[in-house]
C-alpha cells in the first residue's frame, strides 16, 4: 500500500513539473513572438513602410492581449487527402468529355466510314499497325481473349455494349476478341443493321489497331476479329 502511495505522488509531481514546463514554454514563445514583432516592426519603420504613429497605434490596439498558452491551443490538422473511387473519376472523365454517366459511347457516331476500310471492304488497319495486321489476324496469330455478340440489341445498345466491351479488354489487357454482329438474316429487311455500323464504331475507336472478317468456318461477313493495343 505504501509503494502505491508513493506511486501517485510521483505521478502528480510529474504532473506538476510537465504542466510548469508548458507554461514556461508558453511565456518563452510570446516573449519571442513579440520579440519577432518589435524587430519586423523596426524594419518596416525603417524602410519606411509604415511610419512611428502607425507603430503607436498598434501597440496601443494590441497591448491588451494575452499570449495563448501552449496547452489551450487547438491545432487543426488539413484533412486528409481522399482518394477518388473509380466511379468518381469515371463521372469526372465523363463531365470532362461532356458526356454524362453510362454514355461511355457517346463519341462514337453513326456515319459512313467505309471508304477507309481496305481489302475489298472487309478489314481495316491505322497507318501506325503493319499493313498486313488483319491478314495475320485471320491467321489466327493472337488468341482470341473474348467475344461479344451482339445479336438482338439495338442500334444504341449495342453502341454502349461495344464501347463498354472494348474497354473491358483493353483493362484485361486482352489484345485479340472477336465481335459478332450477324448477317441479317433477322432483320425486318435481311439487311445487315449492325455490319457497317460496327465498322464504323470500331474505327472511330483509338485503341483498335486493326480487324477484319473472320474466316468462313468461323462466322464470315457475320462476325469481326478486332486487334487492340497493347497495354503500356
């Protein structure tokens, strides 16, 4: 019980001598403080910034005030920097562009860009890819990493769906997919809606290097196989 006694008492003179050290700490900085304030008042004088009436003035407005003691003081820390989620950048991309939240393809148009496809119509390569990119596309010399049929949607959802598709891919850093768009052979008309529409998208997309008509066996005027860049 007397060690415990002693004990307390050496923590309250602790106590004492921490809470005398923080006053004499307070008193130290005001002294420097107004140390500090004489000096840069000095050389304000003497540059003649401000002049002996505009000193008086202050010391008279300020010679009531009492230094803040250290331990009453209250810091506030700047707030931690939040780290944006991936919908929160998305939607900042997406304002920055001008287009709103789930219209990723809104830059992707519906007009006519055939006359920049080569082979008879059939595939397309941007002047940085090699020229015989969609031969060795058919060829098969990058595996195919996915594929999106579009079978059954609507121009404007399969709009969204490509563009969403492609940047899937390229976050999967998948180089080669092939797309399926059909034939026709459903339409009110028979007429492939899809086909040059999907072509046209493709090409307005920067990340596609290059495609072309798969083989035959493999789906023919109905179906695209598309080479992405490569992920840096």
């Amino acid at each position: 019980m007397r060690g415990n006694k002693v004990g307390l008492a050496d923590l309250k003179r602790l106590r004492q001598d921490i809470e005398a050290k923080q006053r004499r700490d307070a008193a130290d900085a005001a002294k420097r403080a107004e140390r500090a304030a004489a000096e840069a008042r000095a050389a304000q004088l003497a540059a003649g910034v401000i002049d002996a009436d505009d000193a008086q003035a202050f010391e008279r407005a300020v010679s009531h005030v009492q230094p803040l003691a250290r331990d009453a003081r209250i810091l506030h820390a700047p707030a931690p920097h939040k780290a944006a989620d991936a919908d929160d950048m998305k939607a900042r991309r997406a304002a920055a562009s001008g287009t709103l939240p789930g219209q990723v393809d809104a830059g992707l148009s519906d007009g006519d860009l055939t006359h920049l496809l080569c082979e008879g119509g059939t595939a397309f390569v941007r002047v940085e890819a090699a020229p015989d990119t969609p031969r060795k596309l058919r060829r098969g010399q990058w595996r195919i990493g996915a594929e999106l049929d579009l079978h059954g949607m609507r121009v404007d959802q399969a709009r969204t769906a490509l563009a969403s598709f492609i940047r899937d891919c390229m976050a999967h850093d998948i180089r080669c997919a092939r797309i399926v768009h059909g034939k026709g052979y459903g339409s009110r008309d028979t007429e492939p809606v899809l086909k040059d529409k999907v072509r046209a998208w493709l090409i307005q997309t920067p990340d596609v290097q290059a495609f072309t008509e798969t083989p035959e066996k493999e789906g023919g005027a109905g179906a695209l196989l598309i080479l992405l860049n490569a992920r840096n």
